[in-house]
C-alpha cells in the first residue's frame, strides 16, 4: 500500500511539529510536551506534541479509539486501534498489521500479518511493560482530557517494547518497520503521567500559535497560511489512518479474522482454526494419528484434541487443538465441509434468511512450532482435503481427491458449541 507522508519536518527546531519562531524574550520557551484540542479543526480529538515525535488520538466518546504516533527516530507512522474497552488491539506500520492479544502481566500474545499474506502467532511474549495495570475497564474510569491522555500514553507505550521484541522473535523476519521504535520512548512516557492541574490543554492551533509563537517548522507550508496549513496537514494524518483502517476492515480482513480468530481460542502443541466469507455454515474436521475424527459431532478426542467452537451461521471461526506437549506423533490430516442444510431448516434453526451455496475460506495450520496458512473456495456439501501434516512439516498442497470424514448426522440434533 503506498504509504502516506503526513509532514515534512525540520531537524533544527525545538519542536519536529512546531517552531518559536518569536521575537527572544516575548514568547515562553515551549514545554517538551503540548496538548491541543483540535475537535473543532479536525477529524482528530487531541494532538500531543513533543521534542521529536508526536500523535493524534481519536476518542470514542471519552474512550481512546485510535491514534496516529509519529516517530522520527523510526521515520514511520503508526496507526493504533483500540478495542471497545479502550484496550490495545491492532497496529499497523508499512503494510504489516500487529494483533495484540490475551495480555497477562508482562506477557502478552502477538499475532503479525506480513506484507505478503504470511501469518505468525507468537504466544506469551515476555516484555518490559506490565499490560495489566493499564487496561480500561468502562467509560467512567475516563473523566477529562488529562485522562484521556494518560490512558492512551500509558497503553501505547507497550506497543514499541512489543513490537521490537516481536521483530527479534519473528522467524519470518519482521523486518525494519517493527523492530526500529524502541522501548522507552520519551513522548509516551511524559503524557503517560499527565496531571490536569499541570499542564493546560490548548484550545486549537490558535491559541498555541498565540502563547509560542508562529508555526513555522512545516516545510511544506512554504510561508504560507500556519494555521490553515497545519489544519490541512493533520487532515492528511487521518486521511493515512482512515486507509490503514480500511486495510483492516475490507481489504486484508480475511487475515484479520484468522489470525483474530487464532489468538482468541485454544491452542498448543497444534492449532487449526479456520473462518470464511458469509453465511454459509463450514466445518472443520481433523483426523489425528489415531485415526480418531475430531469434528461439530465429536469435539473431545481419546488424543486429547478438542474442538472449542463450531460456528454454524457464518463467518467461523472454527478451532480444533492440543493442548502442549499433549499433541501425538504421527501423520495428521485436514478437511473442511460445507454442511449441506436444507434451506428451510438452515432459516428454521439458525434465523438467517439465505443460505451461500459457495463460499471463500481461510485455515491456518499451526503445528509443532509451523505454520501455513490456506485459501480457497468451496461449494455446497464439497468436502475439500486441506492438508496433512506431523512433527516434521505441513505439506503445501492437497493431497486427496476422496475423505472418510463424517458428512451424515443431523445437525439440529446435536449439541453445538457456538461463539458467545
């Protein structure tokens, strides 16, 4: 994706975002650390600004929605999205889209979705940063301006920890855009303690232009209007988060889903999840090394896999694992099914109104510390051999045209575990 530029900056000035640009002894010196409200000139909520870097937050309600961090020492721009308790949920940085899941004291579960398609999960990463002591339990923890600020600074200042320690730990190699926004970045450390009553939110351009001075660190600006052109330039900054956004929401939400999905229900030893397009009504079967079919009608096996969630009305996901170190050896294999309801019981049970006689699927397969990721696309009652795999590799393509997996008992007469 053609990555936006949203400012062109100097290296000379105080600020990357602003300059004095004052006659010496008439303005104040500026603070190492500003916050603007720009509600009323922009799409944005709050612009915090500091000696080098600086970032956009959009509130949802009094709740952190997103945030937009620029980072000069890493020369990216970081889209932020949280989820609807105001907790960390997804980054995004030059094509790579981070999932962060699961935080548990300083460990936490990074899902990376590469440029290329290729999926990783990478559980219980050990970090410097206490995930639990800042996660947003309701709206009414979150009373002013001060503490929108706090709150977003203090949970956006695990992201550059997790995302360099992912890099070293990413065996498809993360490359540069992850790795290069260290830990301890000085911006988020300072607005993660910010009080109130020390410091005065600016109201707009205006009034900050007003205390320190002309704008004038905006090279793109070219001694034009400061104001308008700083409005115009943070339009820019969510016109980059909007494209990111919809990266993760339309063009790439297939990956979104799974890996989503993925870290989200069991996992071990080996993990299948898989989900897909509509409302069609997919199954995952797993024969393990015994022979033994793990599937909707028999989610508990004798090897200890378990099928955790069976969804029957769209979408997925469904996840068959082992637990660690509970997973046999030996060869196992992969199929999935489009189950074939009649369409008046399909309404009758599940309350949809159509049944898809095709849909577009998506598995990944993450077994013995491998993992592979498939796509395709299936048809009513079609049973689609996925893969086998054991302790040494998962093959890359099918390898039967006919399956004894189990297609012929009636759904409507068996338990289902269903998402909540």
């Amino acid at each position: 994706m053609k990555r936006t530029i949203i400012f062109l900056i100097t290296t000379i000035t105080t600020l990357t975002f602003f300059s004095c640009n004052k006659d010496e002894g008439s303005k104040p010196e500026m603070p190492n650390i500003n916050i603007i409200d720009i509600s009323g000139e922009s799409n944005w909520d709050y612009c915090v600004l500091g000696t080098k870097d600086y970032y956009f937050i959009k509130a949802n309600g009094s709740m952190p929605e997103a945030v937009l961090f620029h980072s000069t020492d890493a020369g990216y721009e970081y889209s932020i999205f949280f989820n609807n308790n105001g907790y960390l949920d997804k980054v995004f940085v030059d094509d790579y889209i981070v999932s962060f899941k699961n935080p548990n004291g300083n460990k936490i579960d990074i899902g990376i979705i590469y440029p290329n398609g290729n999926i990783e999960i990478l559980r219980e990463v050990e970090t410097d940063f206490n995930w639990d002591n800042f996660q947003l339990k309701s709206a009414c923890s979150i009373k002013a301006w001060s503490d929108v600020v706090r709150w977003t600074g203090r949970i956006v200042s695990g992201v550059p920890c997790g995302l360099s320690i992912a890099s070293s730990l990413a065996s498809s190699g993360a490359g540069t855009p992850l790795a290069v926004w260290t830990c301890g970045n000085y911006l988020l450390g300072l607005s993660s303690d910010i009080m109130e009553n020390e410091l005065e939110i600016h109201n707009g351009y205006t009034d900050i232009i007003d205390i320190y001075g002309t704008l004038g660190a905006i090279e793109s600006c070219n001694g034009t209007n400061i104001r308008a052109c700083a409005i115009e330039l943070t339009s820019q900054a969510f016109y980059a988060w909007a494209n990111h956004l919809e990266e993760i929401e339309e063009n790439r939400k297939d990956d979104v889903q799974l890996i989503d999905a993925a870290l989200e229900y069991g996992y071990g030893d080996v993990q299948i999840t898989l989900t897909w397009d509509n409302l069609a009504d997919l199954d995952l079967h797993v024969i393990d090394p015994n022979g033994e079919e793990i599937y909707w009608a028999n989610q508990y096996s004798f090897s200890n896999g378990v099928l955790d969630v069976d969804d029957i009305n769209g979408e997925g996901p469904e996840n068959i694992y082992w637990p660690e170190n509970e997973a046999p050896i030996g060869n196992y294999e992969v199929y999935i099914h489009m189950y074939p309801w009649v369409e008046s019981d399909y309404i009758s049970y599940t309350g949809n109104s159509y049944y898809p006689n095709i849909s577009n699927y998506t598995v990944l397969v993450n077994a013995f510390g491998r993992t592979k990721k498939f796509t395709g696309s299936i048809s009513f009652n079609e049973i689609i051999h996925i893969t086998d795999f054991d302790q040494t590799g998962i093959k890359n393509t099918s390898l039967k045209s006919t399956s004894n997996i189990t297609t012929n008992k009636d759904k409507k007469n068996t338990k289902i575990l269903t998402r909540d």
